[in-house]
C-alpha cells in the first residue's frame, strides 16, 4: 500500500520532461560505472533515477533564471547556448556524483569515495579537484533538497515477488529474481523501443499524435506497470505453466488490468526476440 501511494503521488508530479535523462547511452553509462565499482543492484538503478530527477530540476532552475534575465534576438540565443555549454559541461561529473550519493544510501558494502570517483574523472581527463567533488555532491542535494531516498522499480518487483510467495505461487523464486533484474536492465536499456511499441498497441496505431505521446508520458513512468510486467514476463519465460495464475494474482495485488500486464509482456518478448510477428 505504501508504495502503491508513493506510486501514486510520482505520477500526479511528473514534470512534462520526465525521461528526458534516462537515454541509453546514460543508463548504461550508470550501469557500468555501477558494475567497475563493484555497486549493487538497487544502486544502480537509484542512481538513474536520481540524475534524471536532479538535472530536470537543475534544467527548469536554470531556465527561470535565464527567462527572467533574458534579452531579445543574438543575445538570448547567446544565452541559451551559454546554458546549454554549462549543463553539457558539469554532466559527466553531476552523473558521478549521483552514483556515490546513491552508494552512500546502500547498505552494501561497496562505497563510492571521494578518492575512487577523482580517480575515474580523471582517466577521462578531466581535472576536478575533491572539493569541486564535495560541492557537486551538495548541489544534487540541494537542488533535490535532500530528498534523494526514494523507491526505485527494483523494490517493487522484490516486494512484489515476496507477496506472489506468500499467497501460494510456487514459482522458482532465486531464478525468477535473477531473471527480473536481468529484464528490469533490459526495460531501462530498451525503454524506448518497448514503450513505443507499448503506445501503439494501447492506440491501435502506429503514427501517435503529439498528444496521445504526452499522455503516456503516465504510463513511460509508471514503476508499478513496470514492475508488473517485467514479473510477468520473467515468468513467461522461465515458467509458463505458472503465468496465467500469476497474472491473476498481480491483476488482484496491483489492480493493474490483465489486460494492461498481458501488453506489456508482449511488447518486451517482442523486443527480446526482435520479431514482428504477433
């Protein structure tokens, strides 16, 4: 119920740019940094989420400023082009700094130091100093003002597996863990492509309006929908003979429609083998 509420309240404060910061090329960026430092799994995917929501923030505070400052014609586009330098510029130390803020909230015992992360920055040549580090640190948390513990789909799919457990599914529950980090990976390298394939099944076309593209912005960042069907796709694969039931049981658990968990099955596998066939 708790995180079914939490779901909830993130999805009725989406900003209009949500996944803006979720790319391929910068979840897997997290993702092998994560694995270079030996991070766990929830790491990883906190460190996504928490880069995405500090440089939206970052993005509209520095736009406002801008706004409120800006000129007309060469001088505003110069303006412009001067924030775009500056955000280009802080990136790849911002997203460094989000992945040792996210180490920090683990209980794992793999920590990101200040050492380890000058060490990193530097191999890419670039010439940050531990104080430059400290203050980054502290500009994702203001900015965030402090609130960066949030749940990420990786705890919903384990509390989800946990209730599936308790009320009776006899399923493989290691293999089936396993199976969903390794489809949870997928869904965050492959977001795209599975979410569009997603919108065009749910409008039964394939050129979606500029509106109807805005309304799923809902389901793109829905965790619960996620979670849901990555469980329910791992099972597909792993134990068919169990999925049926098991949809049942996540329809009952989540209230997420059959209907819905049944599409985003499909739209994965289908990524997964890389056919079009229905």
């Amino acid at each position: 119920i708790h995180l079914a509420t939490e779901n909830e309240q993130h999805l009725s404060e989406l900003p209009e740019q949500a996944g803006c910061f979720k790319e391929t090329r910068i979840v897997e960026f997290i993702f092998l940094l994560s694995e270079k430092w030996h991070l766990d799994q929830p790491t990883r995917y906190q460190a996504v989420e928490l880069l995405e929501r500090f440089m939206i923030k970052q993005v509209e505070q520095m736009c406002g400023d801008r706004g409120s400052t800006r000129g007309r014609g060469q001088g505003q586009r110069s303006s412009w082009s001067s924030l775009r330098d500056q955000i280009t510029n802080t990136f790849v130390l911002r997203l460094v700094s989000c992945v040792q803020l996210a180490s920090k909230l683990s209980l794992h015992y793999s920590r990101v130091t200040s050492d380890t992360a000058l060490t990193f920055l530097q191999s890419l040549k670039y010439s940050y100093t531990k104080q430059e580090l400290l203050e980054s640190e502290l500009a994702v948390l203001n900015t965030l003002h402090f609130h960066i513990n949030v749940s990420t789909p990786l705890a919903y799919v384990e509390l989800l597996l946990e209730v599936l457990g308790y009320n009776g599914c006899l399923l493989p529950a290691k293999p089936l863990h396993q199976l969903c980090v390794q489809l949870l990976d997928f869904c965050y390298l492959t977001r795209e492509t599975i979410y569009d394939t997603l919108l065009k099944i749910a409008i039964e076309n394939a050129t979606p309006s500029k509106l109807q593209i805005a309304k799923f912005l809902t389901v793109k960042e829905d965790f619960m929908l996620l979670a849901v069907g990555v469980i329910s796709t791992g099972v597909f694969i792993l134990s068919p003979g169990h999925w049926e039931q098991v949809v049942e049981h996540l329809n009952c658990i989540t209230g997420i429609t059959t209907q819905s968990i049944l599409e985003f099955s499909y739209a994965m596998v289908r990524r997964i083998v890389g056919s079009t066939t229905p």
